[in-house]
C-alpha cells in the first residue's frame, strides 16, 4: 500500500473529475478525411523520427472520454495543420494487441493519454492542456513557441501572466550566462506543466518587489504568499524549488477541477501528509478550514503536506483508507512508510495540539 501507488492515485482522481461532472503509402498517414495521423506498433518510430514536433492521443476504441475527445482532436488537427510550421496530431490504438507494447513502452495508465513528443522523441511531456477544440490550438501553439518568452513590457506582462494560474519569470542583468542557460533548460523540461518568462526589469511584473538583485527566478501563484523568488540557479535547485512552490500549502480535494492538478502532486508526493476529511456543506467548516490553515502554517518547516477533503469528493480516500463517514471530522496521517495515524471526531481546536502530538511521536 505504498502512498505512491499509482493506482490508487488514479482512484481518487478519477473520482473527483467524475464528480465535477494505418496507412500503407507513408509511414504514417491521416486517414482519408482525417487530419489526424492514425498511427500503430509498425509506423509508430519512423512517424516520431520524421516530426520533431508531434502529439500522439493513445486511445480506446471502448472508451467513452476518448470517442467525446475525437471530434475536438480532429478539429483541432485541422486547424493545427495550418500552422507555420504545421502541428501534427496522431492517435493510436492502445488497446489493439499488436500496439499495446507502445502503451507499455511510454507508460500509458488510462484513456486517453495524450503525450508530446520533441526533438523525434528525444524529449517526451504529458500533455496538460484542454480537451476542447480551441484549448488544444491555442496550448499547442505555445508549446511550439519558446519555452520562455521575453516580458519587454509592463503590457507584456498583462497579457502573459493570468493571476488565475502559476506564472514563473527569470530577472536578469543580461540574456546569457550559467543562470539564464539553467533557468531556459527548466523553462523546457518543464514546459507543459508551466508557462515561463524572462526578464530584464522586474517592474514589468505585477506582483513583487521591483527592488531586486539580479539573477532573481520569481514565482507568481493564485494562492498562499501569492509571490516566492529563488536566486539558486542550479537546475536541481530550481526544479525542487518549482516543485515545493507551486501547490498550496493546504490542498482541497472536492469538486472543484481546478484544484485537480494539486492533488495529483499531493498524492503523487512521498512526504508525509496531513489529511483532513470532513462535511463540507454543514457542521462549522470555516472554523476547521482557519484552524487547519494555521497549523499548516505553524508546521510549514516539517516535511509534510496538508489536504482538506469533502465527504462527497473523497470517497475513493475513504475506500482506499478503510474510512467511515461516522467517523468525521477526522485526521489521517500517512508518512513516507505508510504507516497511518489516525484521529477521529476531532474539534477544530485540537487540529494544532494533535499534529504536536504527532511530531513528537514521529521523533
């Protein structure tokens, strides 16, 4: 029952999005009618050699997400395929046995998994983007841009930078050197998951101190302290800094998909972590949520991620974990070992005490 376990990480998720509500005359051709390259085990590797930039859906003919996918996917293939220079999008049947070695090869865990394939597959991302028409153009025309993109302006900065999402900004004296080369190879590593810039005037930003030394990397987020910075350029360091600062310091695991890709870094984590469970839409929420946010804040230096969790969203947890609901509000505490603490009927005014209780316990 390792807490990295990505079957039960798929469990949970997957409830919580459910709850929200072969051509012969190429080596891979779309077929006829089709924008999208249909794509199998034999065409597969001499199709990723030919495009050094080309997304591949890997799909189910049975599955009912993949069949609501494929009009978007193609309508999108033919807008992409205007595109200078042209978008390819391609598709294979993972489920066919002869291709299921493919899905076995690049990991492919459900359907549809769609992945980005750089560089003739020197470079593989997960897709992260929309699954609507319009979304898939508009995510895949960055994703063929620079990594990074240059803020030259306070206007620049507008019309990059949504105070809804995660923004990451490199401030430098110059464009060159060690640190500027690091922070472009973790702009392009990281690129699916986050948009970049790069800077030579932080009062372009709109967040922050304008007062700083330079290199400076700058990490705006819609939530806690809203603005991070790092001056440690190594690419290690970064990508870990990236990493600490860009979930909330308390998860909330219910309906709500925006909230879907903290919780797939939550449970994807192996720190210890801190899972509170509870009603969301009755009994004094406000009071657990402030005093839960406070004890994450006190316990910020431990190594150890916080989550909230509704009743209504958690059930897969409360499957997985051998939970009742009769047992709410409660406390689950798994550590990197999978050991489980667990404290149930708790008040809002034991949450510090009994993580005091913990600590000490844990050593």
């Amino acid at each position: 029952m390792a807490i990295r376990s990505k079957a039960w990480i798929s469990l949970l998720l997957a409830l919580a999005v459910a709850l929200s509500a072969r051509a012969e005359e190429e080596p891979a051709a779309a077929a006829e009618g089709e924008a999208v390259l249909t794509l199998d085990v034999d065409s597969f590797d001499e199709a990723v050699a030919k495009h050094p930039f080309m997304v591949v859906e890997f799909y189910a003919p049975w599955c009912g997400h993949c069949k609501k996918l494929a009009p978007e996917y193609e309508n999108a293939a033919k807008a992409l395929s205007k595109h200078d220079p042209p978008i390819v999008l391609a598709k294979v049947d993972a489920n066919e046995e002869k291709n299921r070695p493919l899905a076995t090869k690049y990991e492919i865990q459900g359907f549809p998994t769609i992945k980005i394939f750089r560089d003739q597959g020197k470079n593989i991302q997960e897709y992260k983007g929309p699954r609507e028409a319009d979304g898939i153009v508009d995510y895949l025309k960055k994703q063929v841009g620079p990594a990074s993109k240059e803020i030259k302006s306070p206007e620049d900065a507008t019309a990059l930078i949504d105070d809804k999402k995660i923004y990451i900004v490199g401030i430098f004296a110059e464009f060159s050197g060690t640190e500027f080369t690091n922070f472009m190879e973790v702009a392009e590593k990281l690129r699916s998951d986050y948009d970049f810039g790069h800077t030579l005037h932080a009062n372009h930003l709109p967040r922050g101190d304008a007062a700083v030394e330079r290199p400076l990397v700058r990490l705006l987020k819609p939530f806690d302290e809203l603005v991070v910075d790092s001056k440690d350029f190594d690419v290690a360091a970064l990508m870990k800094f990236i990493d600490a600062s860009t979930i909330p310091r308390v998860v909330t695991f219910d309906k709500n998909p925006d909230n879907h890709p903290y919780l797939m870094k939550f449970f994807q984590s192996s720190a210890p972590k801190a899972m509170l469970f509870l009603n969301f839409s009755t009994g004094p929420f406000d009071s657990f949520k402030s005093a839960y946010s406070a004890a994450a804040e006190e316990f910020k230096d431990k190594e150890i991620k916080f989550l909230i969790g509704d009743i209504e969203a958690s059930q897969g947890a409360f499957q997985y974990f051998g939970l009742k609901e009769d047992q709410t509000p409660l406390i689950l505490i798994q550590d990197g070992d999978s050991k489980k603490f667990l404290k149930v009927h708790v008040e809002a005014d034991q949450i510090v005490a009994w993580l005091k209780e913990y600590f000490v316990s844990a050593g």
